[in-house]
C-alpha cells in the first residue's frame, strides 16, 4: 500500500481504498451539518469600529459652557489613551459628545478599558450633574435589532411611559442575546416641589435650606445588628416618603419654630410654603408609529448573538405577554425597526443564489457530459466544500451572513473545475480503453500537476486580501475565507473521491450526447484553425492589445464609489427649524409632513420624532428638530427604487413651501456599514479659533460648493445660530450681598430647569423629587428679572437688582478636532455621479479661499476612502499577480511558461469593459477590486491546464515531424478544448444568479460577480486563441 501511495499519491491511494475515502466523505457531511446548526445568523460579519464614544448630558447648558466645563476637560484627559490616533467632539446645547479613534487592529476592549480609565480621572475636573457620564465602544452589535412603539387609546401618557419603563422592558432583559433595553418618549413621571419665595423669605428660609431638609428627611439609615440573648437582628431608621401626602405635611426647621413659646402650634409644613405636584418632566420629545403617539423600546443585542435568533426571542416573549395578560388590552406593540427582516431576506437571496449556481453549474456538465452518474460525481465536491467550509466557520466563530453565504455563492462554479479536470481525464482515457484501476491512477496522476497549480493560483490571488485593514479588510475576509476553504476541500475532493468514483465507471456514452458531437465538431474546426493565430502570433498579440487599450480608457471612465448602496428601504427625513422654534410649532410641521407621506403608497410605516431624534441609547433633545424614519415596501412590491422614492417625494415636500425650515432627505445605509465618521459623504474641515471666523468661512465654503452638480444636503456645523440670556452680574452690588456668580447660576438653574434633591420610591419603582420655581418666575426675561436670589438669614434681592439681562447669538453647537475648533462642511452624493470627479472638484474649489492666518484647511480623513481604496485595490492586484506568478513559477521551476500563463490576466479587462457597456449603472467600488483580484487567480486555470498539455503533446511528438511546435500546439489546444469550455461555463453560470443581483441585499457581492463572469467569459478567447499564439512566439525561437 504504501508503494501504491508513493506512486500514485491520492488518487492511488483512494481507488483502492473506496470504502476508506467514502466513510471520511460521510464524517466530513455529518460533521459539516452539525456546525451548520450551530452557525448564528447576522447581516454582516462582526465589524468593530476602532472607536470608544463619551456622552455626557447637562439640561439646558449653553453649548460654549458645555465646551469649556466639560468638552475640555475629556479631551485633555482622553485624548492621551494609549494608541490613540485621534478625538473628535460636539458640543451642543446640554450635551457633550467625544470621540476617541484608534488605528484598525487594536484591542477595543483594552482601549475602553484604558479610556475608562482616564475618564476617571476627568471626573475630578467635571461640575456636578444628574446624569453620569456614558462610555462605550462603537460596535454593530449595539446598534437596535429590534425598535418597539407601545401606544393606548385610554392611558396618557405618563401611565404608558411607566407602564414601559418598569414593566414592560423588564421582561427582555432576561432573554438569550439580549444586551440592554432603551426606553425613549413620552411623558416620565416625577414628583415636583414648587416653593414660593416669598413665603420661604418670611419663615427665613432660603431655597437651599429648603432643599437640604427635604433631602436628609427622605432617607432610611442602617442602626447596625441587635445582639441580644438567642437574638440577632439588623435596625434601620425609615424615613422614606411613602406618599406625596407626606412630603406635603413634613415639618420644616426655621427660625420660628425654633424661636416659638413650648406647647404653641408654630410647625411649619412643606405645603405652608410650596406646591408638591405630581406631574411628569418636561416634554422635550414626541414620539409617534404612524401618527399614533408612544414609547420607543429599542432591543439591543449582544455582540456574538444571533440577530434573527434574538428578534424570534422578543417576538415570542411579546406573544406570550399578551397572552397571559401581561400586556394589557388597551396597550398595542408595533415593530417599527426589525434588522432580521432584512437579515432573512438578505440570506435567504445569497442561499437562492448559491442554490441556483450549483445547479446551473451541474446543469453544464450534464449537458458536457450525457451522464447522470459522471455529473453527481463532480458535484459530490460542491456538498463537501460546503460542509468543510461550514465547520471551520464554526471552529473560527463566523457567522452565516450576506459575506460568508456571498463566498459559497461565488464559490459555487469554482468549487467543480478541479473535479472536471480529473474526471475529464479519466473518461478520456476510458473512452481510448485504458479501463483498469492502474489506468485511472495513471489518468490521475497526468492531471494532478495542473490541477494542484490551478487552485495554488486562485489561493495566491487570495491571500493577499487577508492582510488589508481596515473596514474593507473587516468586512471581506469572511468572504476570503469561505471561498478559500471550499476550494481547498474541493481540491481534495478531485484527488481522492473524484478517482475513486471514476475508477468504476467502465463504460462511457459520452459520443452519444448531443453536446458532446458539436463539441467534437467545434474540436474540429477548432483544430483546423487555430494555426491560422499561431502562425501569426504578433499581429494576434497587436489586435488583443488594441482591445485592452481599449478597455482601460472604459473602465477609467467609470464612476468610482467606496462601497456600493444597500437599499433596505429605509429613508431618513430631518426637520431643522429657525433657532429657538417652540416644540408646538415644530410639530405642526412634522404633522403636515406626516400626512403627505402616509399618502403615498409605497410607505409602509413612519416613526416620528419630534423635537429631536433617538438613535440606540443616545437621545438628542432640540426643540427645532424632528425626524421621519420611513419604512418603505419591501424593493419586490414597489416600482421605484429608494433613491428614485426620495427624488420623487421631495418634489411634493417642496410644494409644501415650508418656509423656514431646512430638509434633508437620504436613503439609510445598512447599520454599522457606513465608513465616514457621520451620515454624510463628504467632510471638509476648516479649523480655527474664532467661532465667528469659522461660521463666516463656513458660509464662503457653502457658496463656493453651491454650483457643484451631484451635491445635496449641502451645509455647515455652524449654519444655525441660537439666542441666548447672558445675565452681567454687577459684581459690586452682588458682592454687597455676599453673593457669588456660583450663587446666581444656582438659582437659575432651580428656576428654569428646576433640580433633583432626592427620590420617591414607589413599590420596585423610582421617580425623581425635582425643586423648581413657578414657570411664571421664568417665562421671560423680565420675569427672570425679578427672580429672588437668596443670602444670608433667609432674605432675598431680586435678579434685576445684582445683574442685567440680555440677548446674544451663541452657535448651536461647537464642533473640534485634535482638541481645537474646526468648522465642517459636510454633504451627500447624489446617487448617479461619480464619487472621485465630485471630490476632486470639492477640494479644487475650497483650495480657493482666502484663509487668514491661524486658519488651516485640510481634507477630513474619511474623505480619502475613495483614493486609500484605489490605492489599496491596486496594491493587492499587483501584490496578488505576483504571487501567482511565485506559484507556477515553483510548481513549473521555469520562468517562461508562468509568464506565458501570467499574459491571460490583463486581456480579462476586455470582458469587464464590454460588461459596463450593458450595465452603465454599474459603478467602480472595493466589491470591483476583489472581483479583479479574484480574476487574477481564476483566469490562469484554463491556461495552465493548456500549456501544461501542450507540453505534454511536445514531449510525444516526433521532433524532426514537420512543425512539430505548432502541431504539438494545435493538438493540445483541441484536446483541452472541452475541460476549457467545461470549467468556464460551469464557472459563469455557477455565479450568474449572484451578478444578476435579484433580491435585498445583492447590492454589495453583485459588483464582484459581474467582474468575473464578464471578465472569465472574455478570457476564454483569450485561452483559446492568445495564449497558444504567445506560445508558438515565444517557444519558436528555441
């Protein structure tokens, strides 16, 4: 046995142990469909973004205050975690956002943890709030699965928002996958103490007296543990208010009752000198599911979850609520946001596609062959590869997304060209009566050599794709993966099975099927007139070349795109009214947009936010802010696509003539897919110290851009400019009161947004006790003038007696980078141009402003994604062109014939340049660059497995015959006509359905499979006719 296997290898080997290669065959299934059942379902691989976000929020405080408390101090203290490449911030009216970059690869957890750190340490630096900071990493994963709306026809809104925040969302937190549950909207409750000054002045006591009271009085404190004999027990003091009766009639300390005669009734009560009102927080948003108001629950998974998994999970827990009465019959659940629709569909569509691939591939070989038996035979390696590649996903922790399924789908007609190769073979020298055992390994074994050299070729184009970085290195080598270790397998298939199979097929019909005489016939003709290029190899080489030129002035005349657009029908609409808009007002608007929308018929749901916007756990609260997240039909039911929807609708929102308010329209990027830091594709900073400079700059940067066509949503951070009260103190008159500005700010801040002192527990359920003073007391300026500031013993003087009030414009927000002032100009591609002329004329014309000194123009990093992704598809071709060259010229220790095979990679580019001729929406993206690089290794096989039979052929021929090149040549060429056709067919048509793009979530592999069926179905010709002609030129000079 062991000389058996030295001689033949394999394939020896395996004929004669059938039994043996069949029982690993069925390990190898059985194996393979139990890590399938262990597979999680996502969208797309698990991509973690190099980022760590910081939110931190402080009702009401001016932007500029924000950033010189708060935006500051973060970025000094984040901006020296370690690796850390960059920090970013927005600053906006209570609300401080920093970003912390760091270069693709690094640990994320050990950043977070390392940030966490100094965030800590920024605390020392930060004032006082009610609200904690927010640290977390950028993650997919904690994007929403799943969004809820509750809604009631009978309870308000309070009842509901309560209802959904201690009851309803409990119920999920336990679930497999489930990570956290975010409520948002509606109307929270809380328990509000409004004192009157007058009266606290007349008890003298000062507002912060009063709220220190009512603080210390609302508490339970531990006595420690009774010891007695044969006892132990624990002892607390109860002080906690258990109903708003008792904070009404809790005693107060002042200088009267302490002053009053023992035995007189002098107690003063809470509700002597204040209201203690049961009410909700202020309303700053409405929400509402197709005008329908209600609560937003959004589901977030954990990061190795299975997406469709978790969304079956809550679904069926919602069921069994309602149910079991859980869910009370006025209260309805609506799912506004369900990520594992699109997930189903996607996946569903790349099983269709590699489904419908195999079985057009086995459908070709049918076809080639006649044979039934022969066919099931090369299509044994299409399972096994399935099923190798499923276990080392499961090994590795992959998951079954649009990547993974893509590879098998792409996979599926190269998974079979080894295996036709060798059977092939074998039936040939069937057919010319070499039957026995030693005859298949002798079959085998001619065809071992081309067939290892072919798959090392496809393997060398891949390999390089496993060193890119990045989002592209993230999101592709999955798909590398997949396809790597299916081709391996089916490698192994075509040297064991495949010659174990073909050893028992003793008969052939082959000269039967119908195919099978055009082919013999093609062979024929083939044979007479293939001398006529090799007898003129140059002129053959000059009309090849001619095309390619060709080509390439076609493909450079292709729009260029960093990624393509996944259309899952989501749009979003943002509202942006004049500063300072009341959140009535602004939803009138939102309310008439609402109505437009809902009559259109491809609108199947719109989630309403009015006031500002929620996204996951980050809520933005801006009264002159709304948005609409439309749901459309799925893309099967509706006759435009999303881009062509919103161009439609926004003639009809024009027509609204809704002066004063700036809306942008754009189609939703598949979440955690969009590679610029915000929503937009284009971003220009200026950076600066002056916030008016910026805003003049700003405004110049706008104008210049104006003209350029294929822009929208054209803008600047600092376009909208607030209102803001700055009260001068007169720091004299204050100071004859002892007061300080610290002083002022206190009880302005009590006065307009009022301030938690303590809690109210109400059975597993907590509300805040706020203390503010009567809106009346700040409903306008002069009102705040006569706002009382307390100091000593109780007396107060009013506002306007210490300080002045007046108008100023403030930026809404202040956005920095690398810890300084920037303005951003930022916009969106129209979805038809091209990307890289766009930019190209963005930046020639902002290059064209006069800076003044200090000021520095420079292109954001994010906007090169369109050049680093040229540059990095470029040096991965060439990178990958060479390694297939290291690999046949070792497999072939020659340099001339690699170089020969080498020829047939760049005329593929005239299949590719004919294909965008049919197809002009096709655009020049990352999808495009991988099907180059795969292109590379895919179109050598058929001249590797030519050249090595030509070699073949010369080493039979009788070297003094007449022209023994040129016969040896044409001889090969019409023998190795049929495995060509074979290969290359079952190749295209294998990923056909892929290019085709049919069905959600094609969008992003479609590009890939376009370039290589177009540029294989060219480069048959080009095995066919130029490279036996380079052949004969190169080798006649021998």
């Amino acid at each position: 046995m062991k000389q058996r296997f030295r001689n033949g290898g394999l394939a020896a080997w395996s004929i004669h142990h059938p039994v043996g290669i069949t029982m690993l065959t069925l390990t190898v299934l059985v194996f393979g469909l139990f890590s399938f059942k262990q597979l999680g379902i996502n969208l797309l691989p698990h991509i973690i973004a190099p980022n760590v976000l910081v939110r931190i929020t402080d009702a009401g405080v001016p932007a500029n205050i924000m950033e010189d408390r708060v935006t500051r101090q973060l970025e000094e203290q984040l901006a020296i975690t370690e690796d850390a490449t960059g920090v970013d911030s927005t600053t906006s009216e209570g609300r401080s956002a920093v970003d912390l970059s760091f270069p693709y690869g690094t640990d994320i957890n050990n950043a977070l943890r390392d940030a966490s750190i100094r965030l800590d340490r920024a605390k020392r630096f930060l004032p006082d709030n009610d609200e904690p900071p927010i640290i977390y990493k950028r993650d997919p994963a904690q994007i929403p699965v799943m969004d809820l709306v509750v809604s009631s026809n009978i309870r308000n809104s309070i009842e509901l928002r309560t209802w959904a925040d201690y009851v309803f969302s409990k119920w999920f937190l336990n679930l497999p996958g489930v990570a956290a549950v975010e409520v948002g909207g509606g109307l929270e409750r809380e328990i509000q103490i409004v004192p009157d000054q007058e009266k606290l002045a007349t008890v003298g006591l000062s507002l912060q007296e009063f709220s220190r009271q009512i603080r210390t009085q609302n508490t339970d404190s531990p006595g420690g543990r009774m010891i007695g004999q044969n006892l132990e027990i624990t002892t607390r003091s109860e002080g906690r208010f258990k109903s708003i009766d008792e904070i009404k009639q809790l005693p107060l300390q002042t200088e009267q009752t302490m002053n009053s005669a023992e035995g007189s009734d002098s107690t003063i009560r809470v509700s002597d000198v204040a209201m203690v009102l049961d009410k909700h927080k202020d309303e700053r948003l409405r929400i509402r599911l197709n005008k329908v108001p209600g609560i937003k629950l959004s589901i977030q998974k954990q990061p190795q979850a299975n997406t469709v998994a978790v969304v079956d999970e809550v679904k069926h827990r919602i069921s069994n609520l309602r149910a079991q009465n859980v869910i009370p019959d006025d209260i309805q659940v609506e799912v506004v946001g369900d990520q594992s629709i699109f997930v189903r569909h996607s996946i569903n569509n790349a099983m269709l596609a590699a489904g419908s691939g195999a079985l057009l591939a086995m459908v070709v070989i049918y076809l080639f062959l006649g044979s039934m038996l022969r066919t099931l035979i090369i299509g044994t390696a299409i399972p096994i590869g399935i099923m190798v590649t499923f276990i080392l996903m499961q090994a590795l922790g992959l998951t079954l997304n649009i990547m993974t399924l893509g590879g098998l789908a792409l996979g599926m007609g190269l998974l079979i060209d080894s295996t036709i190769v060798m059977l092939e073979n074998i039936t040939r020298h069937q057919a010319e009566g070499e039957t026995t055992d030693e005859d298949a390994i002798n079959a085998a074994t001619e065809v071992n050599s081309p067939i290892v050299a072919s798959t090392s070729t496809n393997l060398g184009a891949l390999l390089p794709f496993l060193f890119i970085g990045g989002m592209t290195g993230m999101l592709f080598q999955e798909l590398i993966i997949t396809i790597t270790s299916a081709m391996l397998a089916s490698l192994v298939v075509a040297l064991t099975l495949v010659p174990a199979l073909g050893a028992k097929i003793k008969n052939s019909n082959d000269k039967t099927n119908t195919i099978n005489k055009i082919i013999n016939y093609l062979k024929v003709k083939y044979y007479n007139n293939i001398g006529l290029f090799i007898v003129n190899p140059i002129k053959t080489f000059l009309v090849f070349a001619l095309l390619l030129g060709l080509a390439i002035v076609q493909i450079n005349e292709t729009k260029q795109i960093d990624l393509p657009r996944v259309d899952e029908g989501k749009i979003n609409l943002s509202i942006t009214g004049d500063p300072g808009m009341q959140l009535d007002e602004m939803d009138e608007t939102v309310d008439r947009l609402e109505n437009l929308l809902m009559q259109e018929k491809e609108v199947q749901s719109l989630y309403t936010t009015a006031g500002g916007f929620i996204f996951g756990r980050s809520v933005f609260e801006n009264s002159n802010r709304s948005s609409i997240k439309i749901q459309l039909l799925p893309s099967d039911r509706r006759e435009l696509d999303s881009h062509q929807w919103v161009a439609m609708i926004k003639k009809k929102i024009d027509a609204l003539k809704l002066t004063g308010y700036v809306i942008y329209m754009r189609v939703a990027g598949v979440r955690g897919l969009h590679i610029t830091r915000g929503s937009d594709d284009i971003s220009i900073h200026i950076r600066g110290g002056d916030l008016d400079t910026l805003r003049r700059l700003g405004d110049m940067a706008v104008s210049l851009l104006e003209p350029v066509e294929g822009l929208r949503n054209l803008t600047h951070s600092y376009e909208e400019v607030k209102q803001e009260l700055k009260v001068n103190i007169d720091r004299q008159r204050a100071a004859e009161f002892d007061i300080s500005s610290a002083d002022i700010g206190a009880a302005l801040k009590i006065a307009l947004n009022g301030e938690i002192i303590s809690n109210y527990i109400e059975g597993d359920k907590d509300f805040d006790i706020r203390i503010r003073l009567p809106q009346k007391n700040s409903t306008t300026p002069n009102a705040l003038q006569n706002l009382m500031i307390d100091y000593k013993d109780g007396n107060a003087v009013r506002l306007g007696d210490i300080a002045t009030i007046r108008h100023s414009p403030v930026a809404s927000r202040i956005v920095r980078s690398q810890q300084q002032r920037i303005v951003e100009i930022s916009a969106t591609y129209n979805n038809d141009v091209d990307r890289q002329k766009v930019l190209e004329e963005v930046l020639d014309r902002l290059h064209a402003l006069e800076l003044p000194s200090g000021y520095v123009l420079y292109d954001n990093d994010t906007n090169k994604t369109l050049q680093e992704g040229q540059k990095t598809g470029m040096v991965v071709l060439m990178l990958a062109i060479f390694l297939v060259f290291v690999v046949m010229a070792v497999q072939y220790e020659s340099f001339l014939n690699p170089l020969i095979i080498m020829s047939s990679i760049p005329f593929a580019a005239i299949g590719i340049a004919i294909g965008l001729l049919f197809d002009a929406d096709m655009s020049i993206s990352m999808p495009v660059w991988l099907g180059f690089i795969m292109l590379t290794g895919i179109v050598v096989n058929n001249a590797i497995v030519l050249v090595e039979q030509i070699e073949i052929e010369r080493s039979k021929l009788d070297q003094s015959a007449d022209n023994p090149l040129a016969e040896a040549i044409k001889k090969a060429a019409s023998l190795r006509l049929r495995p060509i056709l074979m290969t290359t067919l079952t190749t295209v048509f294998g990923m056909m359905p892929l290019a085709i793009g049919i069905g959600e979530g094609s969008e992003m592999l479609q590009p890939l499979a376009f370039v290589i069926v177009w540029g294989l179905s060219f480069s048959l010709l080009v095995s066919l006719i130029l490279v036996p002609s380079l052949y004969a030129l190169v080798h006649s000079y021998e």
